[in-house]
C-alpha cells in the first residue's frame, strides 16, 4: 500500500503533509493553471478530505515512480469515480499530485464544495 493511501484512509494528515515535497505541483480536474507549492498543494488536499463523503481507494497501480490510486466517494449525493495520479521525485516525495474525476456532475459538484475551501484556503494562506 502506498504511504500517501495509507496516510489518507487513516485521516492522518500529518503524515500526508510529510509526503509532500517542498516543491510539490498540483493539476486540479477544475482549474487549468497548476498550483505550486507544499503548503498549497497539502491545504488543497485538507480541504477535499473535508468535502469527500465516503472516500475510499478501490485500485492501486504502480509503475516505478508513478502511482495510480483508483477512488469512488461522493459529495452528498453525487456518486464520484477519480483518480489519483501521483509522480515521486528521487526522495520518494510526492512531486506531482494529479486528479482525475468522472462523470462530469461529479466534476461540477466537485468545483462547487472546493470553491468554499478555496475561500478558507486563502484565509489559512494569509494567516487570518
């Protein structure tokens, strides 16, 4: 089992923070620009641990430094299918932390609850 599931099915965010690396990239299934940074990318990801409803990896996949981990979760009532496409550098850091959803109402959905994290998101980030 791959250290970030582990982390994520425990809840333990620390331990999904310490997965990070400190460059880390994050490709959002909503916005095109990419988000840099671990701070960013770890706030982002707190914030989809608290929209997810029923989240659980159903598939892991791994092919050298890449990982695939295969999720299905909803946002009330909206049934989501992802992904999660993880690239680790030479530390064994996660560098880069692609997201994948289907169908489209879990995309929309999806944009919806994280539009409200993003608000507290940049709260957390100026330090309010």
């Amino acid at each position: 089992m791959h250290p970030f599931r582990n982390a994520v099915e425990k809840q333990d965010l620390d331990a999904v923070r310490e997965l990070l690396a400190e460059d880390a990239t994050f490709l959002s299934p909503v916005a095109f620009k990419p988000y840099q940074g671990k701070e960013m990318v770890f706030a982002i990801l707190r914030g989809a641990m608290r929209v997810f409803q029923d989240f659980r990896y159903v598939k892991e996949i791994e092919h050298g430094a890449e990982h695939a981990l295969v999720f299905k979760a909803r946002i009330d009532n909206t049934e989501i299918h992802g992904c999660d496409f993880l690239t680790m550098n030479e530390d064994g850091l996660i560098q880069e932390f692609c997201v994948m959803l289907r169908p489209m109402s879990a995309v929309h959905a999806m944009s919806e609850a994280m539009r409200v994290q993003f608000e507290l998101i940049e709260q957390e980030m100026r330090g309010c």
